[in-house]
C-alpha cells in the first residue's frame, strides 16, 4: 500500500536538478562532500541544504570522517521508491 506523504516527501527531494544530479553521482558509491562541491558551483551551505533535504526525505545517509560528511544513496528508500510509482502506475514488478 502507497504511503502518499512519504512518497510526495521523496519526490519533492527529488524535484530540484542540483539534487537530482547529486543523486546520479552518488549512485557510483560514496563521496565526499568535497567532491560534490567540486562538480557545482554552489557553496558549501547550499551544499549542506540540498543534501539535508535528501538525508530527510531518506534517500541519503551520511557520516562524518575528519571535517568532511561522506554521503551515500539509501537503496532501501530508493527501491520502495521506485514500488511506490511502480504501484501508482500500475506496473508493479
């Protein structure tokens, strides 16, 4: 059964090209924050924004090691995202 606000939840997280292109990255493994700064030119507290918001929504987990957060995509969350559509569409696997 569809939780409609969870997903509406990680569909607006999703609903910004920045975010949407730092999900792409991080599907190849964990980075580091540096290294998504490096791809944008945005700042680190827009950074921190963008991934608080994913990291809410649960589509991201980070930790920290050193002064750097290390982020990574939740497959979890990922694949109960993409049942729930799959379930909305009606082309459940």
């Amino acid at each position: 059964m569809i939780d409609y606000e969870e997903l509406a939840e990680m569909l607006k997280a999703l609903s910004d090209p920045n975010r949407l292109m730092i999900v792409e990255m991080l599907s190849g493994g964990e980075l580091c924050a540096c290294k998504l700064l490096e791809r944008f030119r945005i700042t680190q507290p827009t950074l921190s924004h963008h991934m608080k918001t994913l990291r809410q929504a649960g589509l991201v987990k980070g930790h920290k090691e050193g002064k750097w957060m290390h982020y990574t995509l939740d497959g979890e969350r990922f694949a109960m995202l993409t049942d729930a559509i799959g379930e909305l569409t009606g082309k459940e696997k």
